[in-house]
C-alpha cells in the first residue's frame, strides 16, 4: 500500500460525519428487510456508538439471492452479454466509486475506524484501481487449441464458474469487496456477498452504485449478517458452486467442513505471523521506517503484518531505538480527522483480545518498551506496542494478534533466521532488509510465504498476485491467478471425419 499516496488531496479539517444511505439486503436487484425482520447495529469503534441498524440477514435470505444469482447466471441478460460489455460494466463501478471517492472513504473510516488520510489515499484508489484492472481482463479469458491424436480438433474454453459466495471480513471492507468483484464479474460469474457483521455500511452503498452502473438484477447480491448463520447457510447452500473466504484459519476450517456436502470450490486468505527480517547491512532509517509502516498500518489489522522482527544482533539496540522514537510519534485520534495516523481497533472483541496478547507478552517475560496500554477512555484505541527481547516460544511470537503490537527478536546468521522465519504455521508475506542483492534472493528464495517483500512492506498492486503458503490460504488472489478461482476449464474434442 506504500505505492499509493495521496496525502494532498485529503482535506486538512476533520472531515464531516458521512450520512447512512443504504442498510438493506440485496437481492435481485431489489433492497429489502430480512425476512426474518431482524436487524443489527453496526457500531463507530472511535465513540462506540450506534451508527445504523442494519437488516440482518440469515438462511433464508441467503436461499433467495442464490436462485437470484442462479437465474441471472442461467438465463439472465448477464449469461448472454458479451464479454467487453462486462467488461464496460465493471469500469462504469470503479467512474461511480471515484466520483463518490470522499464519500465512500469517510463512510469507510466510520464504520471501520480507520484514518481517513488511509481509507483515502489508500483503500479506495486500490480499490478502484482493482475493479479496472480486472474490467481489463473480461474479454481475454481464452482457451487453447490442442493437438491431441488422430483427427480431431480439439480446444479448451474458460468459462465462469456459476455462482460465487463471498465472505469478507473487516479490516479492508471495501478493498475486500473490490478483490472479490473483480475477477468474478469478469470471469462472468453472479455473486452472493456477506460482507462482514463489523463493517456493512461501504460493501450497501457501493451496492447501490453497482445498480447505478447498471449490473442485470441478481448478478450482485449482498445478505449483511453473521457468520455461523447467513455465513454458513451460503458455504452449505446446494445452488452455490464456490466460496471465496477472507479470515481467520479457525473459520476456513469450519467452512471448509460445511463445504463437503456439495464439494464447493474452496479459496481461502488466511492469517499471517509474517517474519520482517532486518540485516545489519540495511538502510537502518527505510527500514525502521517500513518496519513501523509494516506493522502498525491500518492499527495492525493487516493478514500480512509484520508482525515478527527479526533484528541482526549488532544493530539490535541502535534499532530498537529507532523503532521506539518513531513509534511515540504516531498520532492517536478521531479516524476522521486527516492529521490521525492510528485509530480505534474495529470492536470490543478484537480490543480485548489485543490487551490479552499484550498481557501474556508481560507475563512471558518480554520487555515492552512502548504503549502496553489502552489509549484515552472511549473508543477502542490500542497505543503502539513494542515488546523486545522476545523469543520464538512467546504466544506474542507464534498467534496472529492482529493489532498494533510488534515483536523484536534478535538473531545472529542468515541460516537461524531462515529457519526461524519458517518455523510457523502460517506463510502469508516476508520481509527482508538488506543491501546484499545474494543475501536478499537467499532469503526470497528459501522463506515459505507467498509474498516476499525486499527493501519494501506492504506494496500492493491488482496485477500482483497475493495469498498464502500453509495454513494461511489456499489459492491467490489478484493478478490473472485469481481468474482461475472464478473458472472452469471445459475441453472439446470434434471429430473431423
Ligand atoms: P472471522 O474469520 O470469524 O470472520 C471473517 C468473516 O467470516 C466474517 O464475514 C464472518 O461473519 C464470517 N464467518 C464467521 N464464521 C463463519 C462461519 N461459521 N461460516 C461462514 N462465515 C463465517 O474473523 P473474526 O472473528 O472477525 O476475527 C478473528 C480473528 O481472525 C482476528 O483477530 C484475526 O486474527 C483474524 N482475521 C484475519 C483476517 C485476514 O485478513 N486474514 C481478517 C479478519 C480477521
Ligand atoms: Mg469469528
């Protein structure tokens, strides 16, 4: 997310509070309550008030936007619509998201919490950026021609898969969304979305922009809700043929069960402990700085932060220092003012758990040399944590906390840290920092992740593909990778006499 900055456009006075306009279900084109009539409050994680309640969706809303999707998929005017119109479709989102870009990052930032200088100059140009990349590739999903034995012509054709269940969670909703629609909508699939119960509100709204635009009625479907219910009823729904999940590895297992009756088609972006390796020969200050970037960005709810420092021990000091100093300058605050840097985390549970982390981080024995504590007495707010001098065994050092608190581990050769940054269930991103080009491709080649950042953190791009190694994800993401989760490939074979 570094290649994205933004800054000067963001205005310099707190931005207004942004009005609720969507917090209805999606289905068939139509915005309706539950049938259940229930609803559910989405709550602003800065004051820990209500902002809306929002129509709570369960399994027999997910039983109509999937026959939605199915017949928009079967025999909608979406099953017949050439492959550049989607295309054109998909672009006409990303014009409307960016004409409401202020909007829809100030509505980000309500309800998730964090930063308005982030949702805007980050969340919502890659979000944008995504979608048309991806409108990009609607027309060039081809097969091949093969030349089998005997006299036949045969070829291959990709063809979308049917129609997709997405689950998302909340640290990125609206980035979620984007990395979700886009390769399934050019591939040409239909779509049942449940956005997370945390962070409804940007997933409606970009909803009724997707209806703006013009997308055939049940080729976009969103059913806001929990999990063990509307989450579940779309991973055991018979019409639905795939899931793509983005969350925890304890929910991707669950799902992963509950996708057995109808051997739905699985891809999963799992969590991280991602090793941020610094070497003694680095640029100490773009590594210190990548390092509080790699960690503390988005209040460290990130799958890929770097949330494991390894430290070369000659410079372990000098840059614990470093990484302290730089750590006391981040400003904690109201998300809706553009000087914030760190908000609130999202809700109570993620909160505590954080605080539970960070007191088992003491009773280890880990010494915390920055925040340790929770910030002001309303909203959710974490202060930056430092602890040092942790070792591999600390549960600070082996669970995803995914909050704004960073371990340092010293380490002495290039082999021990190898091993070491390997030494973890998951293998989502690593980091190195090093001005020796071998000692860098040593590194890229023998870590266990499925992104390796070198010199850099968290640098993303639509074309790129991201997701995990282990238990941090099953398939990728972005790029023309993602294309596959979205297809399927059909051969034909013709005789020719
Ligand atoms: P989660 O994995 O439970 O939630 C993510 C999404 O899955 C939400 O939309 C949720 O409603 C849905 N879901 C939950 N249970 C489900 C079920 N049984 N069937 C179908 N869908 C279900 O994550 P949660 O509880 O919000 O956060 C717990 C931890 O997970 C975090 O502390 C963090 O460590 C990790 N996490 C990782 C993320 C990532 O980007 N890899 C994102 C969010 C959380
Ligand atoms: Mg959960």
């Amino acid at each position: 997310m570094a290649t994205v900055t933004a800054k000067s456009e963001v205005k310099a006075t707190r931005v207004a509070t942004p009005k609720v306009r969507q917090t209805k279900l999606l289905i068939n084109g139509k915005w309706q309550d539950a049938v259940s009539g229930k609803t559910f409050a989405t709550v602003n994680p800065a004051t820990e008030e209500v902002i809306a309640q929002v129509a709570e969706g369960d399994a027999a809303d997910v039983d109509l936007a999937a026959k939605a999707a199915r017949k928009a998929f079967e025999s909608g005017p979406w099953s017949k619509m050439d492959a550049r119109d989607r295309g054109r479709l998909i672009n006409k989102l990303a014009d409307l998201m960016e004409q409401n870009i202020d909007e829809l990052a100030a509505l980000e930032t309500l309800d998730n919490g964090k930063p308005v200088r982030d949702s805007r100059a980050a969340d919502l140009p890659l979000a944008i950026d995504c979608l048309r990349y991806y409108a990009g590739w609607a027309d060039k999903l081809t097969g091949e021609t093969i030349p089998i034995r005997g006299n036949y012509f045969c070829y291959t054709r990709r063809e979308p898969m049917g129609v997709v269940g997405q689950i998302i969670p909340w640290n990125f909703p609206l980035l979620m969304v984007a990395w979700k629609w886009g390769p399934a909508l050019a591939a040409g699939c239909t779509i049942v979305m449940k956005p997370a119960e945390q962070t409804p509100l940007t997933a409606l709204r970009v909803g009724e922009l997707a209806m703006e635009a013009g997308f055939p009625a049940g080729v976009i479907n969103l059913i806001p809700g929990y999990g063990p219910t509307a989450g579940a009823a779309l991973v055991k729904h018979p019409q639905v043929d795939k899931i793509a999940f983005t969350g925890e590895h304890r929910t991707a297992q669950i799902i992963m069960g509950d996708a057995a009756q109808t051997l739905k088609r699985l891809t999963f972006e799992l969590g991280g402990k991602s090793p941020n390796v610094i070497f003694a020969d680095a640029d100490l200050d773009a590594a210190v700085a990548g390092t509080e970037f790699g960690l503390f960005f988005n209040q460290g709810q990130c799958c890929c932060a770097g949330s494991r420092v390894f430290v070369e021990e000659k410079i372990h000091a000098e840059f614990v220092s470093k990484l302290v100093q730089r750590a006391a300058l981040r400003k904690l605050g109201d998300p809706l003012h553009p000087d914030t840097m760190q908000g609130p985390q999202v809700d109570r549970d993620q909160f505590d758990k954080i605080l539970s982390y960070i007191a088992k981080g003491n009773a280890a024995g880990a010494k915390c040399v920055a925040g340790g504590k929770r910030h002001g007495d309303k909203g959710f707010f974490i202060e930056p944590t430092i602890f040092d001098h942790v070792t591999d065994d600390m549960a600070i050092a082996t669970d995803e906390i995914f909050g704004p608190v960073l371990s340092v581990l010293p380490f002495k050769s290039t082999e021990e840290v190898i091993e070491r940054a390997n030494s973890t269930m998951f293998g989502l991103a690593a980091a190195v920092w090093t001005r020796d080009v071998g000692k860098a491709h040593q590194f890229a080649k023998n870590v266990r992740a499925g992104t390796v950042w070198v010199n850099c953190y968290d640098v993303f791009d639509a074309a790129a593909p991201f997701g995990g190694f282990k238990m941090s994800g099953i398939g990728r993401e972005l790029g023309s990778a993602a294309l596959q989760n979205y297809t399927e490939l059909k051969t034909v074979t013709m005789a020719l006499d």
